[in-house]
C-alpha cells in the first residue's frame, strides 16, 4: 500500500508557522521568506482547525492572499478559533480582509482597483512590525477589494494614498494586517516586515536549519522502516541523489539503489553515478544495463509523448524485475519535493487557483506495492541542494543541470537509434565540456544539442557533405517553467559549432535556437 509519510520529526520539534492558503499565488512564496528567516513553515488549507495547529510548537499564523472577494459564495473561510490559539497572526491582501471582517469590520470593493508599486506612509513608528523601516515605503499592492471600517479594538499603523485602511493591527487575538504583499520582492523592505513579525512580534528564535532535518528525518525513517529493506530508484540527479544519501544515513545497507540504464543517458553518466554512490559512499548499488530493451522498445517511434509512455512502462518494468530479486523490500524511497506536493494538495480540493502541470519524474505507480518513504517531502530545492551538501554531496552533483528522464530520447527528433544516440552524445559532450569553461556557467538552467531530423549540404575538404543539423538551446531559468536563451559570447558559440562539425562525423550545420518558454519550451519534444 502506498501511504505518504507524515511531517518529519524534526518538522513537530522546530517552532513553526503556518501559512494557511487561500489560493495565493504567493503561498509558496511566503512560505520560502518565512524559512529563510530561519522559521519552520508550512503551508496549509485554510480550512485548517486550529486544534490541529495546538498540538505544534506554533509559535505564529500566516493568512494568505488569494483570489476571491470575502463577500463571493465560494470564498474560502478559516477556523475563527485561531484568534483564540494565543499566537499573533499576519493576515496579507485577502488574508487581512477575511481577519477584519471576523473580527468586526467590512470590506468592499475598492473605488479603483490598486496594482503595483505604491508608497506606504507609516504613522505607528514605534510599532514593532516596523523596526528598522523609517516613515515611508515603496509596497506592491495587487487588490480589488479594501477593509473600509475596522473593528473596536483595532488601529490604523500605515495608509497610501488609495488605501487609507493599509496596515491595521488588532489587540485582540494580536492580528496584523497588511493591504500590500510583503513577500515579493517589489516591497523594497529587504524581508524585514515578515522578519520583524517573526522575530519582534511572535518571538521565534529562527533556529531552523536544514541540518536539523536530516537528524528529524533520519530517525523518522528509522522508526518507520522498523529492519526492513527500502529501494530507490536512483538516477544522479539532486533529488534521488540527497534521497540516497538521507536514506542510507539513517539504515546503512538496508538500502539498496537501482540505478536503471536507459542507453538514452549523456556520455560517462553511468561511470560517474557508478563511482560516486559505489566506490565512494559504499552504497548497496545495482546497476541495469537496459539500454537495448529501450531502444527496442522505442523502434520506429516519432511521436514525443509515445516516446514519454513507452520510456516510462518500461522504466516499471525494469525496476519491478529487480526490486522484486531483493528480499524484504517493502519501503519505496522517493524524491517529491514540497511543490508537487503543495499543488497535489491543490489539484485534489484545496483553494489553489492556478495548477502548473509537471512532468512525472522518475515517479513508480501504485501498483508497485510498497510503502512510499518521502523524506523531502516538506523542502524547497533549494533547501534539497543545502541539504545535499551537508551529507556530502560534491558541488558537482548539487549543481547540476535538470535532465529530462527520458533522457536523450526527447532531444533526438523523430526515431531513436543508437547510431543517432552516438551522434548527440559526442555533440553533447562537446557542449557541456565548452559552456563549463565560460564565466557565467552558474547562469545556465539547461544546454544541450536536439538532433534534427533534417540533412543538409555541406562541404568538408573536398568532398561534398549531406548530413545532420544540430541545434543548440541554452537557457536560463528559476524553476522550468518560464525560461529565455542566453546570450553567449559569440567566441564561444564559434568554438562550439566548429568543434561539433569537425570532431562528429554526420553532423555538418549547427544552428541556435534563440526560443523563449513561453511560447516554446525547454525541450523540443
Ligand atoms: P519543457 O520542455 O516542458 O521542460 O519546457 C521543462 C523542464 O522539464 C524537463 N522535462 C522533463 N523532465 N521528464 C522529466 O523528468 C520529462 O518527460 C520531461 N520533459 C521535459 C526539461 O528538461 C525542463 O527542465
């Protein structure tokens, strides 16, 4: 039976705020400044009860924004008992609205509509929240709707000029609000309104480290596992590499790692997982060279999502064969990290109004039988690469470059041979050996050369050529799903073209693709 393991010990110990969502496209956003203050935070569904949140070590609450009006029908509510939890609570954009009208006041919508930066006046100076912040701010305001009275108890801390009613406090049940979003980064207040909440007005000790959780995590995996075996699928990326590494940690050779060949992997990625995870972390590693059951299964296939399925159906299968050969397996160890399990959350009921779709990296279906162990569950991938370099994980590793699971199959246009996987592979190679060396590297999200499936005329010495054309995309990125093209230097971009179409016979053009995301994508296929 598959079953989502719980908060990670460490996650229950920790002071902790929680954010309770409302649909904000900026929940997650909150949640990140909150924990780089060094505060444990979580985001969870408005409708939270708060005796859910006494049993925690809570030490504040985080109302979010979110896209309704609190007088709309579907409007999401919160439990009123958390005024009653005796932590103060933020209520932001929407999350302001719904505190003030629970507790006396009333919202309308606003004469005009109020987006982008403002100036904030800041009359209660002496208020802790703006410690550190001086008289005026510049604030982003994205509201609709304004709080246009306010209960007894409350005052008046900020106004701009369209928002007379733009920071309100209550003593009652210590909430804030805040008409503007602190969270982004167009608030040019350097995190300090969010961290003077945490620190001044809630007392936290931001003592969150990530290095706390691999002790929480390391005993929650132990108590659960209780002797018996785990598995991981283990490709060398950053996340099933800190998986690994955590995993090993807490039950040394009770785990064992199935590295799957794929013969659709750039050049020497075997030999490298191979001798990080073996020779040097001394990991029980087994290695499936599978590479010709995939290319077989994938003769003649030019369409990219039949590539997608049938890589995957045979990806289950391959894992299922040797998993099946280690006795006592009955944990499955898995790389989820705290996006896909925020907008899994939101996909199945929770407020969350937009849904990215993401690619299913590496995930095993159901089916498999065993129980999920996912202890990054809770973390950002940024958190996953600290927490990869506090086990030990080379730079090398931490920083490495997404890569597609089905690997080089997506990058070749039309069908897959081994002859065509050589030919990018060399090419390949040639291109992450040459953007290593450029100043800027650490700019790069992805790049990597897509084989066309065109030939054209070239010539070479004397004799006339009728061969392959590469493209070379270069992009960078925050998290995959907006991205742009790089500019490099054109000395590079030569060197490039003419290692590839002097040192690989059958590729004689090398174009650029110069495509943002949006409209194209990363990838080709
Ligand atoms: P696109 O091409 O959609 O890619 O802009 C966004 C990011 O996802 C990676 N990608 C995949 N990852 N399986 C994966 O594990 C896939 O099928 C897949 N397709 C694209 C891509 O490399 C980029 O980082």
């Amino acid at each position: 039976m598959m079953q989502p393991a719980g908060p990670p010990a460490a996650a229950k110990e920790n002071e902790f705020c929680a954010i309770l969502d409302f649909g904000a496209q900026y929940a997650q956003l909150i949640a990140r400044r909150v924990r780089e203050s060094r505060v444990y935070s979580e985001i969870l569904p408005s409708s939270v009860p708060a005796s859910a949140l006494r049993a925690r070590k809570l030490r504040g609450i985080i109302l979010s924004g979110g896209p309704c009006g609190v007088y709309e029908d579907r409007a999401p509510a919160f439990d009123p008992q958390i005024f009653r939890l005796g932590v103060p609570v933020l209520g932001i954009c929407y999350g302001m609205q719904l505190g003030c009208q629970v507790l006396g006041g009333d919202v309308q919508p606003a004469k005009a509509r109020e987006y982008g930066p403002t100036s904030l006046e800041i009359e209660a100076k002496g208020d802790p929240l703006f410690e550190g912040i001086g008289d005026r701010l510049q604030v982003w305001m994205s509201h609709g709707d304004s709080v246009v009275r306010i209960g007894e108890r409350f005052r008046v801390l900020a106004r701009t000029q369209n928002t007379p009613l733009a920071v309100v406090r209550s003593e009652e049940g210590a909430f804030y609000g805040l008409q503007f979003h602190p969270e982004v980064s167009h608030t040019r207040d350097d995190g300090k309104l969010i961290r003077n909440f945490l620190y001044k007005v809630c007392g936290f000790s931001g003592d969150w480290r990530i290095e706390d959780y691999v002790a929480g995590a390391v005993q929650e995996i132990r108590a659960r596992t209780k002797g018996a075996r785990v598995v991981c699928a283990l490709s060398g990326g950053v996340d099933s590499s800190v998986v690994a590494l955590l995993v090993h940690r807490a039950i040394g050779d009770r785990l064992t790692c199935i590295f799957i060949d794929n013969g659709l992997l750039r050049r020497g990625e075997r030999g490298q997982v191979r001798a990080l995870f073996e020779s040097r972390f001394h990991l029980d590693f087994r290695c499936v060279d599978a590479g010709d059951r995939f290319l077989e299964a994938l003769a003649g296939v030019e369409d990219p999502e039949e590539k997608r399925k049938r890589i995957g159906r045979r990806f289950i299968e391959e894992f299922r064969a040797v998993a099946e050969e280690i006795p006592g397996a009955h944990f499955l160890a898995q790389g989820t990290l705290y996006p896909d399990v925020i907008e899994s959350v939101a996909a199945h009921g929770g407020p969350t109004a937009t849904i990215k779709s993401h690619h299913n990296v590496g995930g095993l279906p159901a089916e498999l039988g065993f129980e999920l162990i996912e202890p990054l569950r809770l973390l950002f991938k940024d958190e996953v690469r600290r927490l990869g370099k506090s086990l030990g994980l080379p730079e090398e590793v931490i920083a490495r470059q997404p890569f597609p699971g089905p690997g080089l199959a997506v990058r070749i246009l039309g069908p897959v041979t081994r002859e065509r996987l050589e030919l990018l592979r060399s090419a390949d190679a040639i291109i992450q050996e040459e953007v290593r060396q450029w100043s800027d590297y650490a700019r790069i999200w992805q790049s990597f050369g897509v084989l066309l499936p065109i030939r054209t005329v070239g010539v070479q010495g004397d004799q006339r050529t009728y061969d392959n054309v590469l493209a070379l995309r270069v992009v960078d990125s925050t998290d995959g799903m907006t991205a742009d093209w790089i500019y490099l230097p054109h000395e590079m971009l030569r060197r490039i073209s003419s290692r590839i179409v002097n040192e690989v016979p059958g590729i004689n053009r090398v174009v650029l693709d110069i495509s943002s995301k949006p409209p194209s994508t990363i990838e080709w296929e």
